[in-house]
C-alpha cells in the first residue's frame, strides 16, 4: 500500500507509511488484511496520538485501499462512531482517482461530478452558520447529485418534530407536520429509536410498512424516500428526508453515501443549532438594549434602523436614542461600540443608560462626553466607542453637538439644501483627552437631522467619504420627491420618516446579506417654538423681582388664554424668583414657554445648586422647592455658561366639557400638598 493523502501530519511523520507491506502490524495494514475495522492502541507515528482507526476501502471490484484516523481520545471508537466511519470511508472510496465505477449507481461519466458536488457539500457544511444555511447546502448539493427532488430536515424538541426547512413540498403538508408528536409518526419512531436509516421504494410500499400513515402519504407529492437519522455530539436530534418523485430502487452504495451524508447534515446542524440558540440570545438582548419606540415630542420627530450584520455576528454595539430634556430641548445620540458580539452589545447598554443618566442631569455635549470617555476607559484598553451627542433647542433654532471618532451629522433644509458639517471629530471615546469640541448648527423649521453610523455609509467597495456622498445625492432626491416638510398630522409625518429610512438604507446597503458590520440610522424631523408660544422678560435684581415676576405670568397666561393655570403659575415663578434673589445673582430673566406643557424657568447667574431642604414644623423658610415640586409634573436645573436655569413643567391636559383642563392643579390644592408633606 502506497500513501497517497495526509492531513495533519509531518512530512516525517507521513513518511513511515509511504509504504506498508500486508504482513505489518500497523492498523492499515491490519484493514487491508482482514477487509474489516482495525483498532491500534498508542502513538504509532509519534505525534501524541492515543490509537489509530483503519477502515478498508472499497471499489466496485473489491478493496482499493484504507482510510485511518488517528484519535486523540483515549479508547476504542463505539459503535456508533464506527458506523459514521465506515460510512465516510465508503464516501472517500468513490472520491478516489482511478477507481472504476459510478458514484450513486449513475453512469460512470458522472461519478466525477458528484465527487465534485460531495466535495462542495462537505465545503458548505463546514461554512454553514445556522439551520438555514445547513438546509440550503443539502438542498444545493445533495439533491441535484442524487436525482432527488424534495428535501425535509425535522429536529426532535420536547418530544415532538419541528420542520426546520424542506424544498419540494406543499405548505399544507408542513404545516400539519411541524409540531407533531414523535409517536404520531410511525416512519420518525423507528429512525430515531434505531438510528438506522429506512428506505423506502414505492408509495405501496410505504403504505405496507406505516399503514397508520396513509393521510400523509396522500397529501405528499412523493414517490421514493431516504429517511436518515441525524446525530451529533452521540445524540439524535432528528431526521433528513430526501424524496423522489418516482419510484426507484435505492443500490448499495447509495444507501451507503446517502448515510454518509446524513452523518455530516447531523454534525452541521447540530452545530449550527448552538449557533441559532445564541444567535436568538444575542438579538433578544439586541431588542432589549436599543430603544423599542422613539418618542414624539413638541420639536423632534423621528425614525430608525438598526441593520445587523449580514456576515458572521449578527449583533454588535451599534445604537440610538431620542431623549426629551426640559423646555422642550431634545438630545439625540447615535454611537458604535468598536467590535461584534454580545460583549459589544452589553457595553452598548451600558453606554446608553450612561447617556441617559448624564443627559438628564442637563449636562451639554463636550461635558457629557468628558463622563463618558472615563467610563469606556475604565472598561479596559481594548473598549472604544464612536459617538455623536446632539441637543436641540427649539426655542432659540440651535443644536449644539460633539464628535467622538463619529461620522458627521447630516441636515437637510427646508429647501432640499443638503449640507455635511466640515469638522475634525475628537477621537473615539475610551482613546480620547478631554476637553472635547463642541459644535453648532443652526437648524431653521422643518429640517431634517440625519445620523448614522459607518456601517451604513464605509463598505469594501466605498470609503466614508464616498459613502457620505452618496448619502447626501439620496436626501436631496428624496427631498425634492416627497413633501417630508410640514406634515399635517402626527403619523404622517413619522410615516414619511419611515420611508425615508427605508429608501436610505435601500440605496446605501443594496446587497445587506454581504455586509460584516451593523449599522444603525437616525433620522429627525425638527419643528421650531412659534414666537408667540414663548415670552421672556428680564427682572432687576431686588426683592420687587418676584412681584414683577407674577405680573408677567398673569398677563402673559391670559393671552394664552390659560387662565386656570395663573395662581400655581404665579406661586411657581414667585419661588423661582425669590430663590434667585436670595442665593444667587443676576441677571435674572423669566421665561415661559407654551407647548404640550407650560414651561415656567428662571435664569441667574450662579452656578450654585438648589436642593431640597427638610424644613422644620416652626422653620420659617426652606419650604420653597417643595412648592415647586408640588405645583409641577417635574422640574430640575441646568447649567449654562454663564450661569444656571432652574426649570418647572406643568402639564396642559386635553381640555374637558366644562373647557378647564383635566388635572389643573390651582395654589391652594398645591399649598395643601406642602402643609401635607
């Protein structure tokens, strides 16, 4: 015997079987005697083996060589991974050049074409991730090489059989048999409980065998049946049906490569339902981090998308969010956590509960980002993010906003005008030095803010640059095309919004299955504060503040014509104004502001922070903020550069039969709130 192939083994090594005569005591040589299965215990060629398997080889004219296996774990091969090996063998028996004969009973000029289509099976199942793609290369190459023309892969569950994928039969017979309990199916019990595959020539013959299954056998457009058990790891966990539509008998090699077969599907599949069962894992977490609606606000609608990979991990650490902050300002975030996995995906959670919890302290951009920055550091050297933070101020049309290794935002003019910031962005987060940049845009009514990461606009065949092109040529199209601007209702405009994501990620990402990275898009339409819904009013700074403070709310309110909203309003600003001349400093300025909520603020110019105090029963002051958060649905602070804005919102309920607004809280009811607490 003569070696003719190796893997896994030295040319040294090799060479001590380059020539093996029968009388031999070496395991091949023991097959090739015997014409059966041959064990040998121990390190035979030197490289740490534990035994070595030899399987004879078997051509149409008898034995043409031997297949061995050297194992790495201790013992005798059991039965079970003998037949899986005499199965193999008889596979590579017809792979080998010079044999004679046909593969699979065909003609002999076809025997090379299905040893090449083997070749590619065996190629595909080790590429195949999940179930279906395991289904899809039995169906591309197994069927085809076989003459067959219907395939059903069932997997055992809880005492049941799930179809998991099938080519060639109707939908209705699927249905009835997915689901259905493994001792309903006569032909399932018996290839299970054996491990022994069945074959079945004829319809008549199938009705012989399983009489208790003649419904199924009416309903299914087949004629001839393999049905093969599928094993992995040692245990069952389901059958391969191949089918024909005509009768036919099934020679000895078939059977003994149709087996073959069912072996290497029961390996790939049951790797790739590992894969399916964390890969399930993975997109559950996915939904669970990234926000499951965006939210409707006064100045801000939105619509987005996360696309997963294509290729390889389908979840990674790209995200979102859309965040309401006070007088009506909104922060929007979009950022990518380097890398893919559910590590990735679990920073991302931490960095968008990160970014909720500093938003909401009214923390802008460059000073957010400095927090964040510490916390990806402090996650190890190998952690970096991109981000993009912006706020936008409907009152005064600004966004102010910072990069972190992000691609720049885009922002569409209510006159189609496209335009992409010129700006150098920081470094990613967890690589960068605080301070960061902070830059502004001035964003008139009904514009569009367009956010994305590089996973929709950076591909192996664009760079960003040429990506950001070809995002900018797609909104001005689709701007001139379709009024996105000054949407009568609500839901028309986030519709609009949604088919503008959709025509997005159609035009940039043509071919998604291919990509290797997610990507994710934000898309927001801004409405600014109309002039007359906002009223400021500067205040000196001396005790008649407060009383002027009151003057304004009263007049300006009954313009607004929200009269039942004048005595809490009032109480409100007097507290604020007071509180301001007492522990800060001008200039002092009131403002209030007229939405879904009436927003009352007072501005100083003290960085100091206001707090709650626990006054005393015979306490004479302390009381004011617990006013405040008694007459308001929330309130809070935040910090400019040039001092602080301390805030409250009350809401403007929809208005009832008698026109007061419903939950109108007045400054009695508020005052007896206080004395209460």
């Amino acid at each position: 015997m003569r070696l003719v192939a190796t893997s896994g083994l030295t040319r040294e090594s090799a060479e001590v079987w380059a020539d093996l005569h029968d009388e031999q005591n070496v395991a091949p040589a023991r097959a090739r005697r015997s014409g059966t299965f041959a064990w040998v215990s121990g390190d035979s060629l030197g490289i740490g083996a534990s035994g070595t398997v030899a399987m004879p080889l078997f051509g149409p004219d008898g034995q043409v060589g031997v297949l061995s296996v050297l194992t790495a774990e201790a013992g005798e091969p059991d039965d079970e991974q003998r037949s899986f090996l005499r199965s193999v063998a008889a596979w590579a028996a017809a792979r080998l050049e010079g044999v004679p004969g046909a593969l699979l009973g065909l003609a002999p000029a076809a025997g090379p074409e299905r040893t090449v289509r083997m070749g590619e099976l065996t190629a595909a199942l080790a590429e195949a991730a999940s179930t279906d793609e395991v289904v899809q290369a039995v169906a591309e190459h197994v069927l085809p090489s076989s003459g067959a023309d219907g395939l059903a892969v069932q997997v055992l569950e809880g005492g049941r059989l799930y179809v998991v994928g099938a080519v060639g039969y109707p939908t209705e017979l699927l249905s009835a048999l997915h689901g259905l309990p493994l001792a309903a199916n006569a032909v399932a019990t018996g290839v299970l409980e054996t491990r022994t595959p069945q074959f079945v020539e004829s319809e008549a013959e199938f009705i012989r065998r399983y009489p208790t299954m003649t419904r199924t056998i009416d309903a299914s457009p087949k004629n001839a049946w393999a049905f093969l058990p599928m094993i992995a790891s040692g245990r069952t966990i389901g059958f391969c049906v191949v089918s024909y539509s005509q009768p036919r008998s099934f020679s000895d090699e078939e059977r003994t490569l149709l087996t073959a077969l069912s072996g290497l599907v029961g390996q790939a599949l049951g790797r790739a339902r590992l894969y399916d069962v964390e890969h399930a894992r993975a997109q559950e977490l996915q939904r669970g981090l990234l926000p499951r609606t965006l939210p409707s606000l006064p100045a801000v609608r939105a619509a987005a998308r996360y696309l997963p990979a294509g290729r390889g991990e389908d979840v990674g650490g790209d995200w979102y969010d859309l965040i309401p902050l006070s007088g009506d300002r909104v922060a929007l975030v979009i950022g990518d956590v380097m890398g893919h996995g559910i590590t990735e995906a679990a920073t991302m959670g931490q960095l968008r509960t990160a970014v909720r919890t500093l938003a909401d302290l009214e923390m802008p951009p460059a000073e957010l980002f400095g927090r964040l920055n510490d916390l990806v550091s402090d996650l190890g050297e190998d952690f970096y993010a991109t981000c993009l933070y912006a706020v936008f101020d409907p009152v005064t049309r600004s966004c102010t906003f910072s990069v972190a290794g992000h691609p720049p935002p885009v922002v569409v003019y209510p006159d189609g005008t496209v335009h992409i910031p010129d700006l150098v962005a920081d470094p990613p987060l967890g690589a960068a030095e605080p301070p960061f940049e902070t830059h502004g845009l001035h964003l008139p009514d009904e514009s569009l803010l367009v956010l994305c990461t590089d996973g929709l606009i950076e591909s192996a065949v664009q760079d960003i640059e040429q990506g950001l092109g070809r995002l900018r040529q797609v909104l001005a199209e689709e701007a001139a095309r379709v009024p996105y601007f000054r949407a009568e209702h609500p839901e028309d405009d986030i519709r609009h919004l949604d088919d503008l994501c959709d025509t997005v990620v159609s035009a940039l990402q043509p071919d998604r299955g291919q990509t290797n990275d997610d990507a994710a898009l934000l898309i927001a339409h801004t409405r600014c504060t109309a002039a007359d819904d906002v009223a400021s009013f500067l205040l000196p700074e001396d005790p008649q503040a407060a009383g002027q403070a009151r003057r304004h709310v009263r007049e300006q309110l009954a313009v607004w014509e929200l009269d039942e909203f004048i005595s809490a309003t009032e109480l409100l600003a007097s507290e604020l104004v007071g509180n301001a001349i007492r522990h800060a400093k001008g200039p002092l300025r009131l403002l209030l502001l007229r939405s879904c909520s009436l927003v009352c603020a007072v501005f100083d110019g003290s960085l100091s922070t206001p707090r709650i105090r626990h006054a005393g029963h015979t306490d004479e002051g302390g009381r004011g903020l617990l006013l405040v958060s008694a007459l308001s649905r929330r309130w809070g602070a935040r910090y400019l550069d040039d001092g602080k804005c301390i805030w409250s919102e009350q809401d403007i309920p929809q208005r009832g039969a008698s026109g007061k607004p419903r939950g109108a809280l007045d400054a009695a009811q508020a005052a007896q709130a206080t004395s209460a607490t």
